[in-house]
C-alpha cells in the first residue's frame, strides 16, 4: 500500500476473506494494542463499529463478546452500516479504552522507635 501511494498508483484492493476471519483479525489487533499499551479489553470503555453490511450485526456480535470476560465488561457500543468502509472491508472498528491504574506506590517501610524514645514532645 506504501509502495502505490508512493508512486501513486491506485491501492491494492483488499484481498476480502470471509467476515468471520475479518472480525476476528480486527479484534485480536485491538486486543494487541490494548495488552501493549497495559490494558486489556474489559478496559474499553466505548467501541463504534462500521459494518459494511448491517446483514453481517448477529455474526459480529457473536464473536465480538468472547473478547470480554463477562457481559457485565462490554463497553458502550455504537454499531452502523457504512456506505463504504477504507479498501471495502467489511467492517472498521474503533475503540476508546484507558489503562488501568497499576500498584500502589511501594509504602516506605515504617521507622523503628528506639526503645524507651518517644516521637512526642514532653
């Protein structure tokens, strides 16, 4: 696709492998990027899909929800039909996450009294 812009020459049409497949390989690439930002799914908090063919919702929709640990863990959603999706795929995503807070900071170890000394003033 670089090489054709490039030298501008039309893209390359998308080689369109069936709708399951193409689910699939945009939902394990969101799950790459959130796990490589620290994340995980179940920390999307909104998700638009474009579905070049609203026929294909059910199909989407079944595999879309074994991404996420529970029912309880799917973000909002907002599902259309595009007119036409970049290279013809049958469906874009896009996702808005965050990245879960990590640990607590280590606490510093508490102060050792020494015996018969006290931290208050007399």
């Amino acid at each position: 696709m670089r090489e054709a812009r490039e030298k501008g020459l039309p893209i390359p049409p998308f080689p369109n492998p069936p709708f399951e497949q193409q689910v699939r390989l945009v939902m394990d690439n969101m799950k790459k990027l959130a796990e490589a930002a620290g994340s995980n799914m179940d920390c999307l908090l909104k998700v638009i899909v474009w579905l070049r063919d609203q026929r294909d919702a059910e199909e989407f929709d079944r595999i879309y929800r074994t991404y996420f640990t529970s029912r309880e863990t799917l973000p909002a959603r907002t599902r259309i039909q595009a007119g036409r999706t970049p290279m013809d795929c049958a469906l874009e995503v896009e996702a808005i996450g965050y990245v879960p807070a990590r640990s607590a900071r280590k606490t510093a170890p508490a102060r050792k009294r020494r015996a018969g000394h006290s931290s208050r003033k007399r």
